[in-house]
C-alpha cells in the first residue's frame, strides 16, 4: 500500500467524525429551534436545562458585530485543518480533528443560514446548565476535539528521521 493511498484511507476517519458532529449539531439544533422557540425551558436534571438561545456575538457571547470575523476565522481554520488532517496517521488526533471540523462548520452554517446578510446569523444554543455560558453539540464537538488534540500531542512520540539516530 502507498503511503499517499494509506493518508487518504485514514483521512476518512477524521471526515467521518467531522460528519458525524455536523449531523448531530444540525438534527439537535432543529429540535432545539422547534421544540423550544415559544420560550419553554425543559428541565433534564440537577442545573441543566435546554433553553433556546442565539449568540451572535463568539465564546461565551461575548464580542458584538463580530459574527461575520468569526464566520470567516471558522472557515480559514477549517481549510487549515482539513489540509493537516491529510498528514495525520494517529487515529485519536484524526478523529479530534474532525471534531473539531464538524464543530466549527456547524457553527458557521448557523451564521451563513440563520440571518440576513453576509456571516449575519446568530448560532443556536440550547444547552444551559445555569452556571456555564449556553452551548450546543457544535461547541462541544470543538472543544473535546481541541482536548483530544492536545492529548495526543503530549503523549505521542516524535518520529525518528532515517539517517539522524
């Protein structure tokens, strides 16, 4: 097998969890905008609750007017990733990786669908604990994938170059 044919096999683990948080965070934010848009709050246990909630704003809703820098950050960060994710051959930084695609690209549509204007649309939030800021799959696909990067960054082994032992 070809190295470059082993790089593209391996790189559909890390664009089949990218596709697995879009799905997920794109099938829960429509239950989230259906179920919840009249203001209802769903109690689930202890503080969590899903409530609807639209940040327009970045992390944490903070930032205002900056949807539209953040819609546009996204995408260069994921082109980034996607052309990284090409050299890769450790399965958890694949998959991380592609979490964290799926994340942000979740996100971004929200901001390209979800309004008027270029990048004008506000992202849905809907899970709130009530002592953390309101988030959503999308969200936590990044940032378990940002974890699970650094994570294999810190326990994996650097290759050994032919010639330089």
């Amino acid at each position: 097998m070809t190295s470059a044919f082993a790089r593209v096999r391996t790189s559909w683990i890390g664009a089949c969890a990218a596709l697995a948080v879009l799905v997920l965070d794109i099938l829960t934010k429509g239950w989230a905008v259906s179920a919840l848009s009249d203001g209802r709050d769903i109690h689930i246990f202890w503080t969590l609750h899903f409530a609807l909630t639209h940040n327009e704003g970045m992390a944490f809703s903070t930032g205002t007017n900056v949807g539209p820098f953040i819609g546009m950050l996204a995408i260069v960060v994921i082109a980034i990733l996607l052309l990284t994710m090409r050299k890769q051959s450790n399965v958890v930084s694949l998959v991380a990786t592609g979490c964290i695609i799926g994340g942000a690209m979740g996100n971004v549509l929200d901001r390209v669908f979800r309004g008027d204007g270029f990048m004008g649309g506000a992202v849905v939030d809907f899970i709130d604990f009530r002592w953390w800021p309101v988030f959503n799959v999308a969200d936590i696909g990044i940032v378990c994938g940002a974890i699970a990067v650094a994570y294999s960054m810190i326990v994996s082994q650097p290759e050994v170059l032919e010639g330089t032992e």
